[in-house]
C-alpha cells in the first residue's frame, strides 16, 4: 500500500488511504491547540489521539507487523 503525505489546506500534514474493506480512511495532524494530537480511522468516523495515547499503540502494532498477531 503506497502512503503519501499531503497537506491539508490549513498546512496539516494528512494520508488518505483505503482499508482491507475497501472503506476511505486516513491519518492526520489535528489543530488541537492543548496538545499534539492525530485523527486516524475510517474518513467518516476517525479516532482523536493523543501522543500517549498513539505511544501506547506502538507496541501492540509493532508485534502485529512482526508477527501477525497482537499477543
């Protein structure tokens, strides 16, 4: 799958990509002032998260690009 960073037209840097279910999804950089954070999901029902929360993810998705599976 070829991921390409674009910005938005407020400078967000965003990837749209499709899913295994052929659904629109995408990664961004949110405007949230408070703190750093990313949307990520479907296009029409994306995730809000945090850095933590995001650094909480990497190990679950790194043992799943290494091995498959998330335990």
């Amino acid at each position: 799958m070829k991921m390409e960073l674009r910005k938005t037209e407020r400078g967000f840097a965003r990837c749209d990509f499709v899913d295994r279910y052929g659904f629109q999804c995408s990664i961004q950089e949110s405007s949230l002032a408070t703190e750093y954070a990313i949307w990520l999901g479907v296009t029409e029902n994306r995730m809000h998260l945090t850095q933590e929360m995001a650094k909480a993810l990497i190990p679950l998705l790194q043992k799943f690009v290494e091995t498959g599976e998330l335990s």
